[in-house]
C-alpha cells in the first residue's frame, strides 16, 4: 500500500504531522510519501516546521510560490499530477481548505486515486471566501472524510455526502497536545535574544492578520488597524502582531504601515511553530482571522476574537471561547472587554489527541499488523 500527502501551508504540516507520525510507525509496512507545493513561500512559514517537528523532508518540493489562484491552482494541478503519475500511490491524503486541498484532490480524482480529506465538513456557508469553495469542492470528490466535530458531520449529511464519514477529532489536538510540552521545555532557548519576560508575565495580546477577505480589502484592513490601535491605547498593552508576508505587502500597499509605528504594537517576523505556541499559550487574549488559531486558542484556554463575519469553527462559539467581530459593522474594544472578562473554564470540542491515530487505522484498514503495542486491523 502506497500513501501519497499533499501539503503545502504551515497549517497544513502542522495538521498533518500527527499523521505522518503514525505513518513514520508503520513505514515497513506502508509506502508513504509526502508531496509538499510549497504555496507558503517564506522560510520561516515553510521548512523551519518539518525541522522544528522532527518530520521527514517532503520528498517532492513543487515551489509553487505565491500567485493568483488560478494560476496557483493550475501550477499545483500540473505539478501534483506528473508525481501522482510517477508514483501511483493508492490513497491521497489532504488537509483542511487551501489551494493545495483542492489541487491535490483534484488531480488525484482525474487519476482514479481515492482521496482522503482530513478536516471535512467544515462550512462558513460564505462563499465569497475562497477557502469555502475549495473545503466545498474537496468534499464532494472526497473518498474518506474525516470530520473532527458533529457538527461538521451534520454539515456533510445536508449535503446528501453519509458514505465513509469518519468522525476522528481534529488533528489540531493532537499536533498541540504532543508540541506544547515541547515549547515549554525550550522555551530559554527559543525566545533568546528578547521577549522571554513579557511572555513570562502574559502581559500582552496577540494579533494575526493573513485572510484575504481583510488583507485584500483596503476598507476592512484599515478597520482592524483602527480597531487594534485603539485596543493598544485603552489598554495600554503591548500586542504582539507577528507578519504574515501577504499582510505586510497590503499595508504598505493602502499606506496603513506608518500607522502601525506604535509604541505600543510589537510587530515580528514570521516566527516558528513553538514559538508561537507559546505566545499563543500565554496571551492574555488572541484576536486573528485563522480557523486553525480559532482552535489552537479553545485548546490552550485563551480567549479569542476572530476578525471575521463568519467562521466555520462554530463550535468555538458555542463553547465561549471565541466571539466573532465584523470589523467594519462591530465594535473591536467592546469584544475585547467582554473576552477578557468570560471565564477560562470552557470545554474542548476537538477531541482527545488521537485524531492521527485513528486516521491512519481506517486507512489502512485490511492490514493486520502490530506497532508499538497498537493493532491495525480493518482501521479498528
């Protein structure tokens, strides 16, 4: 049995490491190969996280790069496919809601590979998003969907799709479950060089900006620039804003950079997967546009703003640690004051970290073999 991954995102070889990991248990009995796009084109929001997460290297590189997504897509499709030709793996594995997750389906469906998509089901039923139509469409071509919540399940059922639904957690848990121990125990080290004191103090908040939906709209970015500057002065708090390539090019683009040149905003790099962990660990508030951040915060106990009309981790919502704030209709400091009021005791409704592992028991289900104490048999 040969398994093909596509990735190509920092969200995605996070979300997927758990898998791989299980993988890397199993690889005298499975073939796998990772195929990595490589849409994320910035060192540090690509290769440093298959080093930091002691992950194999892809073994195809497509440096796709940035571009618009229909030149992105089309390079990805033409480049998944003439791997996919050469290595004719059995199943494809796909993550989550990116150029990358349709391409990789795409082509293997045209090729009659099965695909399985990790983190189906999801919707923010706005499909002027393009990570919408890509979660939608990857659905549909699916042959395993792995879904992390009932409610994602629910959301695949209304769209007649009940065939090989696999209720398995998110991987997310996972992924910071195992990492988070890890980043506290290197953090001296990863924060050497400066900010270890406030982080140890949690006297901060934590921004990131990266949707296209507010990075590509001149009207919604100045309204979080606003709204952010404002949250910085009332509260006089440092917000620690790491930044993300496509944002930083659209501030300097609407003139919104200077702005930003406060005493109070911490702007960073791109940084490392621990060291955000950690910064998102010890915030005493996150306010984001990310799906993965919106969870990563419900996980670790931290409430969270997402700067966004709509989201499709409602589960977050339901449990209270997140609150959705449109930034050009709502009020950001309002948020901010009733988030940092609600109590920390909310429920995680991502599962118990074994997403990964029971993932690749149903994938491989009709092998019998025995790792580390565990049995793989018909995926139970």
């Amino acid at each position: 049995m040969k398994i093909g991954i596509v990735l190509g995102t920092r969200p995605e070889i996070i979300k997927l490491s758990p898998v791989i990991r299980e993988l890397e248990k199993l690889k005298e009995n499975i073939n796998y190969l990772v195929i990595h796009t490589n849409q994320h084109y910035s060192e540090n929001l690509d290769r440093i996280f298959f080093k930091e997460l002691n992950l194999p290297e892809p073994k195809y590189n497509l440096r796709i790069g940035s571009a618009p997504h229909g030149k992105q897509t089309g390079r990805m499709l033409e480049g998944i496919e003439k791997v996919l030709i050469r290595e004719k793996p059995d199943i494809v594995i796909v993550q989550g809601d990116t150029n990358t997750t349709l391409a990789g389906a795409l082509a293997s469906s045209k090729l009659g590979i099965e695909v399985a998509h990790v983190e189906a089901g999801l919707r923010s039923y706005d499909r002027s998003m393009p990570e919408e139509i890509n979660r939608v469409l990857t659905d549909h071509i699916s042959d395993y969907l792995f879904v992390p919540t009932e409610v994602a399940e629910e959301n695949l059922r209304r769209e007649g799709i009940t065939e090989n639904v696999f209720l398995v957690g998110n991987t997310i848990v996972d992924a910071t479950l195992q990492n988070i121990e890890i980043a506290e125990e290197r953090k001296e080290e990863i924060f050497e060089g400066g900010m270890l004191d406030i982080v140890k103090d949690g006297d901060y908040f934590l921004l990131t900006i990266h949707r296209a939906e507010n990075t590509d709209n001149r009207r919604r970015l100045k309204s979080i620039v606003e709204g952010i500057l404002k949250v910085a002065e009332y509260y006089d708090e440092t917000v620690i804003f790491p930044l993300h390539p496509r944002t930083e090019g659209k501030l300097k683009e609407y003139h919104l950079w200077d702005k930003l040149k406060n005493k109070n905003i911490k702007i960073l790099e791109p940084v490392g997967y621990f060291k955000f962990l950690i910064l998102e660990k010890y915030a005493k508030l996150i306010l984001t546009d990310s799906g993965g951040v919106q969870e990563e915060a419900c996980i670790l106990k931290v409430p969270c703003i997402t700067l966004r009309k709509n989201t499709e981790r409602p589960e977050t919502l339901e449990v209270g640690s997140n609150i959705l704030v449109d930034v050009e209709k709502g009020d950001i400091l309002e948020a901010v004051d009733s988030m940092l009021r609600r109590n920390r005791n909310w429920r995680n409704p991502f599962g118990d970290g074994r997403s990964g592992e029971r993932i690749v028991r149903i994938l491989v289900g009709g092998y019998d073999l025995s790792i580390e104490g565990r049995t793989y048999k018909n995926g139970i």
